[in-house]
C-alpha cells in the first residue's frame, strides 16, 4: 500500500500541472467554488461491513464480522475577499473474529480531526491566512493480543497546531500552506502514559527522593506546511489528501514530522459507494516498540506508522452531483 500513495501522489502532481496548462480552459466551462459567495457546505456519510459465518466447514476458517464508520463534513464561507474553511472528519472501525463464546471485539479505526483555515486574498493566487488543527481518538488502543495494558487513549495523546502564514491557491482544488510561525502542543492526559514518557513528554522522575509526576502536556515552536488536494478525478471518483510537515525550531529541526492523509471514494450509485483511505505518520519523538513472534519486545524508537482502510458499504454524500450539475446551471 506504500507504493499505492506514492502513485497517489505522483497523480496528485499531474493533475496539478495539467490544471495549471488548461487554467483558462476549465474557468469558462465551470463555475469556481471560490466566486460563490456565502456558505457552502459538504460531506459524506459511510457506513462499511463484512461478515462470513461458517458451520461445518470442511476447508477451515474463522466467522468474522467487522463494521467500518466514517463521517467527513465540511462547511466553507466565502466573502468578498475573506474565507473560511471547516471540516470534522470522524472514523471508527470494529472487528470480531472466531467463535461467539471467546470472541472479543477489537478496534481497527479511531480518528477524530478537526481543522479551521480562515484567509484574506492578498493577490490573485495568495491568501494571509490562519489555521487550527486539532486530532485524537475516542477510546483506548491496545497491543493485540495484550489487552490488559492501554497504549494510547483519548487525549493521549491529542494534538493541537495553530499556525499563521500564507496561503497559495493556484486552483480552486488545491493549496499550499506555508506557515514560518507554529505553535504544536502534544497532549497525554493519562497519568500512566505520562509517567512513562509516552508520545514524546517527558517521563516521571523517580531518581530524587521526591517523584516528579510526567509532563501532560508538551509544546513546540516551528515552521509548518500543508498542502491540500480536493478534486473529482472522474464523475464518480473523488480524492482528498493532505500532507503536513512540521519542524521543530527548538530541537533537531532536521527531523521533519509527517503527516499524510488521502481518502478515495468510488461512487457505484446513490448510496452504495467503495472508500480507501490511507493514512501516513512520522514523529521521531514517538518510539514504537517491536515485538519477535513471542511476544518479546526487541526494540523501540520512532518508525513509520502508516493504516490503510478499503470499505465497500453504504454512502451518503452531499451535495448529490445532480444538486450541483443544476447550480451551476442556475448560476
């Protein structure tokens, strides 16, 4: 699936460059989403499952169930030269696997992603701009097998960035962020993971003879750029991807966090539709421990994180291409 995104991403540059060249082409036979003032508003709504049951069944095998949510909305306000951008995107995912009598339910998807970007146009293709992001996970995430020790929960860790720059919008399906002046704070609310120094705070010291509990909160100064891509391939085919990179100005500015989601919908009739989404991570201040297959640990230190998700279930996206095919008509 690496190889998947960086084909995803090697289109998301040829598409830009072909938009560039035809620029003038696809302003006279469409309506830019930029010129249409007021609120406009989005999102997409799936719900994705699978299940296989098996009774005397001879070749072998597991019953297995699994549900996938995801709830994308976003809501957009455009005045004069003014612009504000908003999206909540929530993902939530469970598997159950073997029989009833033992079976337990594990998590394989929990996301909650919150962001704002408000702007002024300063020229034709840049805005000064303003944004905050915000993400965590609902519940607790285990090592499977091992479920009796919680290795991340809600608001450990959380993540907020605020961050002011400038913003270039060549297209009205892409922009480039840049931002010299961030601020990035790394939330771990639960006592246990901050004492043992989890996602980058610093850990409990225990060395005096007075225990110095573990930070709960961390924060770090630096620069910030995000680059977003939002278009319809074809009529029923639709990519969103970000990428954000982030450095530390205080400490080792080399190493870049990265952060680089995509969300690819094939849209089959009204409501059913398939989704892939992919979902990238690099921090060199989260160590990731490594596991032999006895369940020793062998190693730990920051390693690339990278989920991948494919449903195929209902959906619910608006507004319904129809509903937009008659606005722009209107208009």
């Amino acid at each position: 699936m690496k190889h998947l995104s960086l084909l995803f991403f090697l289109l998301l540059i040829s598409t830009i460059g072909e938009s560039q060249i035809k620029d003038r082409e696809k302003d006279l036979r469409k309506v830019e989403i930029d010129t249409i003032e007021g609120w406009a508003f989005k999102g997409l709504l799936s719900l994705n499952g699978s299940q296989v049951s098996l009774t005397n069944w001879n070749a072998g095998g597991q019953n297995s169930i699994s549900i996938n949510s995801l709830v994308s909305l976003g809501a957009k306000y455009t005045k004069n030269k003014l612009q504000w951008e908003n999206s909540i995107n929530l993902g939530y995912g469970l598997q159950r696997q073997g029989r009833k009598n033992n079976a337990r339910w594990i998590k394989t998807d929990d996301k909650i992603d919150l962001f704002s970007k408000f702007g002024k146009k300063a020229s034709k293709y840049w805005h000064y701009s303003a944004l905050i992001n915000f993400n965590t996970q609902a519940t607790a995430g285990y090592n499977y097998p091992n479920d009796s020790v919680a290795i991340s929960r809600f608001m450990a860790p959380g993540y907020l960035l605020a961050a002011a720059g400038m913003d270039f919008k060549p297209t009205s399906f892409f922009s480039a962020f840049i931002a010299p002046f961030t601020m990035k704070s790394t939330f771990v609310l639960d006592e246990v993971l901050s004492n043992q120094g989890s996602f980058g705070v610093r850990p409990a010291d225990t060395s005096g003879s007075v225990i110095t509990p573990g930070q709960k909160v961390r924060y770090e100064a630096g620069g910030y750029i995000r680059l977003g891509y939002n278009h319809e391939l074809m009529e029923n085919i639709k990519i969103t991807s970000s990428l954000s990179l982030f450095s530390n100005y205080l400490n080792n500015p080399q190493n870049i966090d990265v952060q680089w989601e995509t969300l690819i919908q094939f849209k089959v009739n009204k409501y059913i539709s398939a989704t892939l989404s992919t979902h990238l991570i690099y921090d060199d201040d989260i160590d990731i421990a490594v596991y032999n297959d006895d369940g020793v640990q062998i190693g730990k230190g920051p390693r690339l994180q990278f989920k991948e998700v494919l449903g195929v279930g209902f959906a619910y996206r608006f507004p319904a291409p129809a509903e937009k095919k008659e606005k722009e008509k209107k208009d």
